[in-house]
C-alpha cells in the first residue's frame, strides 16, 4: 500500500513538474519550441526582454501598484477587522457570511460595472484606479481571515493598555497588531500577491503604454509575438520567469507564516 501511495506522489510530482521543466529549459534557449529539448544555454532571451520590450518599466509598474494596494489593504483589513472581532452584535455571522459570498462572486460578472464606475470618476488610465479596485476586490476575503488572528489574541492585553490610558485605536496598533505580526504578514502576502498577478482587469482598465503592468505585457506577447500561430517561447518563457521570481521570494519568505495561520503549534 505504501509503495502505491509513494508511486502516485511520483506521478504526481513528474505529471505537475515537466511544464515548469519546459519553461525554465526554454527561457535560455534562442531556438525553444513546443517540445522539451536541451537548450543552447544564453542570456539573450532575458536581456531582449529589458533591451526591446522595457520591461523594467513594467516590472516598476506592477511593483509600484502590488506595493501600495499591499499597504492600503493592510490598513483597512486591520482596522475593520478589529472590529468585527471585538465588538459584539446580533448579525455579526452572517456579516461574515455575506463578506464570503461577496468574494465568491466570479470577476467576469463585475468587469462592466468596473469599467462604468472607473470611467466616470476618470479613473482609467491611472494608478489610483487600479490600486482602488484592487484593494476592494480583496477585502472581503482578507478581513474574514485577519478577523481570524484577532478572535485568539485575549482581550485582557487590551484591557491592560486601556487602564494604563491608551485609546482604542493605540491599543490597536501597539498592543494587538504587534501580537498579530503573522496575520497582518500573510495578509500582506495574499494583498501583493493579489495585485501583482491580476490578469483580467487590467486589459480593461489600461490601455497606455507607460502605466501596463507585468501580467498585461505577457498577455500581450502571447497574442502579438509572432501570431497565435508562431509563437516565440523563448520570449514567452523569459517573461514568465521575470513575472514569477517576486511571487517566489515572498513564497520562500512567508511560508513558515502560512503554515502557522492555517495549523497552530507550527513553530516558526
């Protein structure tokens, strides 16, 4: 039995690796195909990618909007948050219901509205639109989590500060946020993350050649490098490998954090 389990993981493993075998073969291969083949190894794949695409433009783009949705979400989340945790009151389940079903709401479905609302506060075009959708798109979600952190932190450290004359709000950020450092880090993580690799609203919510974004860019090169029918896949795979490294950075940093929130006793 074991042998069969150990057996399925192997197939697993293999089944799920051999696509990210082929990209990373690719993107240092001049002349990549479809198929999996040894590469002539070189560099000039990522470097045609910053020389004739600015892809340091794109990559400040996106860094630039994931960095102050991740801020703005932190602040709203831990605040909102809070308070649905410590104050109570009759409907306070089935608010957290409602937030759920809220984000359970598919992103096709909301894209027109989007797209009327951003056009007529002259929201297009422009960073604040896109840091404003995309926060609220990850609200609902992120406060039912950090909601979450906030229920196992006791009430009586708050209480103490309160007696030694803090407001609600200092208490808040000197007393529970410090206490709630892995929540308001994987909340951190999930925001970036959130923002850094959203794909559908940005095809309509910018269309300026100085405000696109990592995933529009590769969007694009897929559908104009070459045609549908000629694709170049070492550009391809080149900028898939530029748009993954930040989401494997945060990954290797945040996932002992992770494995905490989701399982206590984890040790970090």
């Amino acid at each position: 039995m074991k042998f069969l389990v150990f057996i399925s993981f192997i197939l697993i493993i293999i089944f799920f690796g051999i696509p990210f075998l082929w990209l990373y073969l690719s993107a240092f291969d001049k002349e990549a195909s479809a198929f999996i083949k040894m590469p002539n190894f070189t560099l000039s794949n990522f470097i045609e990618a910053f020389r004739e695409y600015n892809f340091t433009r794109y990559l400040i783009n996106s860094s630039l909007v994931a960095t102050i949705t991740m801020i703005l979400t932190i602040l709203i989340v831990a605040v909102s948050s809070y308070s649905i945790s410590r104050i109570k009151w009759r409907y306070k389940n089935a608010f957290l219901y409602s937030l759920l079903l809220f984000h359970s709401i598919p992103l096709s479905t909301t894209m027109v509205p989007i797209y009327g609302i951003m056009k007529i506060l002259h929201l297009r075009n422009s960073y604040l639109g896109l840091i404003l959708v995309y926060t609220a798109m990850q609200l609902p979600f992120l406060i039912w989590l950090m909601k979450g952190f906030f229920d196992t932190i006791p009430e009586e450290l708050e209480e103490a500060a309160w007696i030694d004359g803090c407001t609600y709000l200092k208490a808040l950020f000197k007393v529970v946020l410090p206490v709630s450092l892995p929540g308001i880090l994987v909340v951190s993580a999930l925001s970036f993350l959130g923002a850094w690799g959203e794909s559908m609203l940005i095809l309509i919510l910018v269309d300026s050649e100085k405000m696109k974004t990592v995933p529009l860019v590769f969007y694009e090169a897929m559908r104009t490098v070459g045609g549908y029918m000629e694709v170049r896949y070492e550009l391809v795979s080149a900028f898939a490998i530029l748009f993954q490294i930040p989401v494997v950075i945060l990954f290797i940093l945040s996932r002992k954090l992770l494995a905490t929130s989701i399982v206590p006793g984890v040790e970090r």
